[in-house]
C-alpha cells in the first residue's frame, strides 16, 4: 500500500474545468472519500489518479513515484466502477482472476489469490456463477474481489453502491470500512452521498466546481465547515441559512438578521459586513424563550424524532429537528432559539466562515 499525493492536479476539457487546482495527500493505508455534488469533478479526480485521463497541469505521485505519464496499468492501483464492469459470459472466479491471468500470472498463484479474496468477501460459494445469476450485492462483492487480488498500491472507488438498495447499501457500507481494516488498504473513494461519505471516510475531500472545498475528518467538516458550500452540503436535513449583517464589538458580535438579532460570542475582531448566520436543525429548540418567532408548515415524524418545517415572516424557511414527542401543531405561531454558541458565521460576498 501506498501514499498516494495530487499536486496542483487541473484537467480542462475544451471549455470546461472539470478539476481546478487540486492538491490532496492520501495517506498510506488512509481512507478518504472525494464528495461533491454532481458534475463536481470527482469521476474526472478519480481517473486521473487511474491515469484513464491525462491532467493538464500538475503531478501525482504513487509510493513516492512521480507517475503523471505512466499508462494505468503501470500505475499499480485498482478501480472499482459503479456500474462494476463485470465481464458478462464470465464467471465470478474468472471474472476475479481475469486481471491476474492477462498480467501473465501462473494458475496455482491465481487460484490462491481468487480463493482468499472469495473468503474475504463472503461469495465462496458463488464462484461458478455469472454475473447474470448474481445480486446486486454479489456482484459488487465481485468486483471488490477484482480489485483485492491484484494487490494494487491504491484503490479507487467511484461510487460503488450506488445501484444497491438502501438496505444492501448500509450493509456494503460497513464490510468496506471492515475491508479497509482488514487489508490496510489505501482508499479512494467517491460519493455523492454525504452519509457514505461521513460515515466510511477517515478524512472527507469536499468537491464543487472542480475545486477542493474543505478536506478534514468527518466530525470536523461537520462542526467547522470552511466555508457555506460546506455547511450546506454536509448535514441532513440542511443547515438553517439566515442573511444579515455582522457588526463587531468588544466581546460579543452581533448578527443583525431580518427577523431577530443575536449576539455571538467571539475571540477577536469581527469583519463588520453582509454576513450569513448557519444554524444546525438540531441546535435549534422550540422554545417559549426564543430568538425568532415562526410558523410550523410541515411536520415529519422520523420515529425516533421529528422534523418541523417552518417559515418565518419573512419567508425564510427553517427545519428544527425535536425530540419524537414534541407537541407542535400546523399552522401554529412557535419561538424558536438558537443557542449562540452554537451558531456558524460566514461572509455572505465569499462564503469564507467567520471566526472559530
Ligand atoms: N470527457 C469529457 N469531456 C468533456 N467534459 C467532461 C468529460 N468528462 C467530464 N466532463 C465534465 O467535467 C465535469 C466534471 O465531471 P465528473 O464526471 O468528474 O463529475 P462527477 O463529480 O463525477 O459527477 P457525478 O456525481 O455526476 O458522477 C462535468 O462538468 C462534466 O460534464
Ligand atoms: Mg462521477
């Protein structure tokens, strides 16, 4: 396994910049996941790394190698498609094997290989099928399998569960984070789904545009979001967006929104400006003492919570999540508080967050 490190990676194609300026260093056995949404630049991210597409500027770098004009098969990685890309009239085995069979691999080696990646996998059994009599999950198991035996430097995924039902999906989700473990793996991942991307990435890569927005640990993106892309992006249901402006004082700013204001601790000197105030549907109460007052549109029971959709009088919408049991009705004028030190700034010209 592998570091594996992008620099100044930029890939236009006639008049779109697919990937602007990406640097990104993958640590050896890390797990990071590229997210964005679509048309983001992942895919394009993701075959760069593969060498299935030629940057127009920049370098990357395989184990230390400087690898920008080496062909894909001399790269040393492995690449797992959405759509798996299985060989039709092929079984699994030689699906799995075929990889190792065209790299001129001898037969007792490749049954070895193919055995070990099918007892990782679960599909032992599953072997002398094709992919026509496989499920959906076999046969993604499948292409895993592909991609285990050749041993690669690196692998990259994109987007690998995303013909798997919800269920499946979950489930997949978790045997690939064990797989990570197990084989010490260097991963690339890509996903459009920040779920799969919270929950499986060491460090998330958050795309759009075809630029690098923030890459962090998953719990760090969450509560300290680079910039309102980021906070938008990463948290469902979506943070609660305010407009106003920020003035700065000693001690305290003060976010002067439309239909409240709120004063927000802070360690230094506040930018004063048009500013945008995020607030996490979680962080948000329904409360006699409150900052804002509002109207409850919608109800979602979730059964172990409930989202309350709102609008204030002004039109801004607003989700609160409550405990299951909270007692609110539609059509009811609520005062919703939004705890200070809870709340996120950012620069509504540049998106830049503001402050801690
Ligand atoms: N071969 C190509 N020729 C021209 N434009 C391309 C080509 N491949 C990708 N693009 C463009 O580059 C941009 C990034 O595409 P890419 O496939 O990398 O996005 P993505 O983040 O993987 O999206 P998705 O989530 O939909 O798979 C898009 O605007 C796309 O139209
Ligand atoms: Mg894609």
């Amino acid at each position: 396994m592998a570091h594996v490190s992008l620099q100044d990676l930029s890939k236009e194609f006639d008049d779109t910049v697919a990937v602007a300026d990406l640097s990104l260093e993958v640590a050896n056995g890390e797990f990071v996941v590229l997210v964005g949404p679509s048309g983001s630049g992942k895919t394009t991210a993701l075959r760069l790394v593969a060498g299935l597409e030629r940057p127009t500027r920049g370098s990357i770098f395989i184990g230390g190698r400087d690898v920008t004009d080496v062909p894909p098969r001399d790269r040393d990685i492995a690449m797992v498609f959405q759509n798996y890309a299985l060989y039709p009239h092929m079984t699994a085995y030689e699906n799995i094997a075929f990889g190792l069979q065209v790299r001129g691999f001898r037969k007792p080696e490749i049954e070895g290989r193919v055995k070990e990646a099918a007892e990782i996998l679960g599909i032992g059994e599953l072997l002398h099928r094709r992919p026509g009599q496989l499920s959906g999950g076999q046969r993604q198991r499948t292409a895993v399998g592909r991609a285990i035996v050749r041993q690669p430097q690196a692998f990259l995924f994109d987007e690998p569960l995303s013909n798997l039902d919800a269920t499946l999906r979950v489930e997949m989700r978790a045997e690939l984070s064990q797989l990570h473990r197990r084989l010490g793996a260097t991963i690339i991942y890509v996903t459009h789904d920040q779920v799969e991307a919270m929950t499986m990435g060491q460090r998330i890569a958050i795309m759009n545009e075809g630029r690098l927005q923030q890459c962090a640990g998953p719990l760090e993106v969450y509560r300290r979001p680079a910039n309102l892309f980021v906070a938008g992006f990463i948290g469902s249901p979506a943070i609660n967006l305010f407009e106003g402006e920020l003035h700065g004082s000693a001690g305290a700013w003060l976010f002067k929104g439309k239909s409240f204001q709120l004063s927000v601790p802070c360690p230094g000197a506040a930018p004063s400006g048009l500013a945008t105030l995020g607030a996490r549907p979680e962080d948000l109460r329904i409360s006699d003492a409150g900052t804002f007052s509002a109207v409850v549109r919608v109800v979602e029971p979730m059964g172990s919570e409930m989202y309350i959709h709102l609008a204030t009088e002004y039109g801004t919408r607003v989700v609160v999540r409550a405990p299951a049991d909270a007692r609110v009705a539609v059509d009811e004028r609520v005062a919703v508080a939004i705890p200070p030190e809870k709340v996120h700034l950012f620069r509504s010209d540049s998106g830049e967050r503001i402050g801690p």
